[in-house]
C-alpha cells in the first residue's frame, strides 16, 4: 500500500505557497481510500528556526487549526504532533550514526548559512550554525522512514532533503537488513514553488508572504501590495512573467486559467487584475477562514484531535522501533 507523510514546520502562520506546495496537495490525498497518509507539526525542526517560545506556541496551534479548517479528515488520516511521538527522536540518532558528515555538508540551507558568513572575512564560517539546523535533514529522515512512507508531497525546495533521507536509508538498510523502503518527493510541477509579494519564491524568511487565513481586509491590501511593471491598461500582457497571474493559476482550474490567459493576451489593467485575484482568493477562503478563527478558540479540542493521532502513530512507531533496535544489537542480553 503506498504511505504518503508529510510535516509542515511549525513556525508563524502558514502563508499561500505553504497551501499550494504541500497542505493542498496533502489534503486531497488525505481523502483517498488506497493510500495511509501520515500529516503532522513538525514541532522539533520548528526548534531549529524559531527560539520565541511563544511563536512557538502559537504556531503549533495556527498549523493543526489550518490543516482542520481546511478540510483534513483526520478520521482516514494519521495527524500528530512529531513531538508526541518520542520513537522520531530515537530513530534520528539511529541514523545520526550511520549518516556521513559529507552529505551533510552538502546540504543547501547549511551551505547558504556558510555561504552568507564567508562573505564577511572576520566571520567564522559557521557562524550562528547549530547543530540543529546542520542534522535537520537527518530529523527529516526519521520522520519519513520512522513510518515507511513511500510518496512524500513537499515543495521544491525539499527535494535534496528526500535524496538525502534516501542515502541514509539506503546505507542503514546495507548495515542492517532491509528494514526501509526508499521514498520518493512528490512534487507538483504546476504550483512547486509560489512567488511572494515581491516576486522572489514566497517563503517566511524573506517576509514577502501572503498568509492564508489573513482577515478579508488586510488579504485585499497585500495583493495590492504585490509588484507588477508600468504597461499601460490596455498593453497585451504576459501571464507566465507576472506574479498575480501565478498566485491566481495555483488556485484555478486549467479552464480558468485559459479564460485569464486570454483576457492578459487582450490587455487587462493591473489594478482590474487584482481585484479580481483578491475577489477570487476571498471566495476561495472566506468558509475555511471562518471555521480557523472557530478552531483557535478550541484549543483543547485540537490537542485530542492530535493525541488521538499520536496514538495511531505509535501503533506503528513503537513495534517498528523494537525491530530497529533489535536489527542494531540493542536488545535483551539474554538472547
Ligand atoms: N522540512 C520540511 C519543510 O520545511 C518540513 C518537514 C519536516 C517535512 N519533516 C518532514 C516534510 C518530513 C516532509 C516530510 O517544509
């Protein structure tokens, strides 16, 4: 049976691209009957990135709210918290121990983190790297093979961390029997990655974000805070080179996007442009928007909804754990 899993990094409150790289694509297989999906807050690796308690906090609770408002049917799948499964965290060392330093070092955040300090001559190179940030790939392998999942949907810019989980997997089953199967990144290519505000790939670390489930007035305002060029209203324009069009395609149906295609061929006013994007994205969330702010008043109903979870999951982490240990000579000394 084919295990989809996927984690979303609990840190500030998930954005569009978020939605479009991997809560969207995760939702929909979430209702497919031939295939066990794994979803949760990937609270540890919100660690890494995030040392405000309170952000941290609250985070934890805007993603489970956001993943349920949005329509998770978390009777068919598994949803937890990764720190409700303590097994992640054994695994991980498991494989902190059978995992090269080198492909570590290859790892791109890591390598952008150095990158940034050696521009600076005084800096040391690794400055401002934890260890946390340097073995995030390895946490990230735990959480995917710690469940044999198969098919992991993520953004692009994940893709190096499954090749990476696939080595470690890879060299683990060598020294220990075939205890993983090798999982593969599911990208969707239409909508991989989403552009921000200000056209770079939208991502919470270049602040450039459009957050979900942000209140009607304030979603109107940042989309018209987002950049277009000076064509005149009635200039033919090209969909593919302009942000609005992008954010707009990632939600649409491909007949929609045809009609808009035509309509940027015909010369369509930017202004015009985005209070049409704005209008749609607002239909688009307004009764999922309205279900979240419900679901953040109802902390203590979310937590179950996560135990529960967290139960299922140790269903399979605990036993799968027990063979783990056993396959690297860690078991009673009696036998
Ligand atoms: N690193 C992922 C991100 O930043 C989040 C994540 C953590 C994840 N563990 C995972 C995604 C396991 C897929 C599978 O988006």
């Amino acid at each position: 049976m084919e295990i989809t899993l996927t984690g979303i990094t609990t840190t500030g409150a998930p954005h569009l691209g978020n939605y479009v790289g991997a809560i969207q694509p995760a939702i929909e297989a979430s209702r497919r009957k031939d295939v066990q999906s794994f979803y949760f807050l990937a609270d540890y690796h919100a660690l890494v990135k995030c040392q405000d308690p309170a952000l941290v906090h609250r985070s934890r609770l805007e993603v489970a709210a956001t993943w349920l408002a949005l329509g998770l049917d978390v009777e068919n799948v598994i949803f937890y918290a990764q720190t409700d499964i303590p097994e992640i965290l054994e695994l991980t060392w498991m494989l902190t121990c059978v995992t090269a330093k080198g492909l570590m070092n290859r790892a791109h955040a890591y390598k952008a983190a150095v990158a940034e300090n050696m521009a600076d001559p005084d800096k040391d190179p690794d400055k401002g790297v934890t260890m946390g940030l340097f073995s995030y790939p390895i946490l990230m392998a735990a959480d995917i093979l710690m469940f044999k999942a198969n098919k992991v949907p993520v953004g692009k810019d994940q893709i190096q961390h499954l090749e990476m989980a696939r080595d470690i997997a890879a060299r683990f089953n060598y020294l220990y029997g075939d205890h993983f199967p090798l999982p593969e990144a599911v990208v969707d290519e239409k909508t991989a990655v989403l552009v921000g505000l200000d056209g770079r790939k939208m991502s919470k670390s270049y602040g450039n974000t459009i957050p979900l489930f942000e209140p009607e007035k304030a979603l109107r305002k940042l989309i018209m805070r987002i950049k277009t060029n000076s064509l005149p209203p009635e200039a033919p324009k090209d969909p593919e080179t302009c942000i609005l069009f992008q954010i707009y395609q990632a939600f649409a149906t491909v007949e929609e996007a045809t009609a808009l295609r035509e309509r940027y061929a015909q010369g369509i006013a930017w202004g015009e442009m985005k209070q049409l994007l704005f209008e749609y994205l607002n239909v688009r969330l307004s009764e999922p928007r309205q279900h979240y702010h419900e679901l953040l008043k109802a902390p203590d109903h979310i937590e179950q909804i996560l135990k529960r979870g967290a139960i299922r999951a140790r269903e399979y982490s605990v036993p799968f754990l027990q063979e783990l240990r056993r396959s690297v000579g860690i078991r009673p000394l009696s036998l």
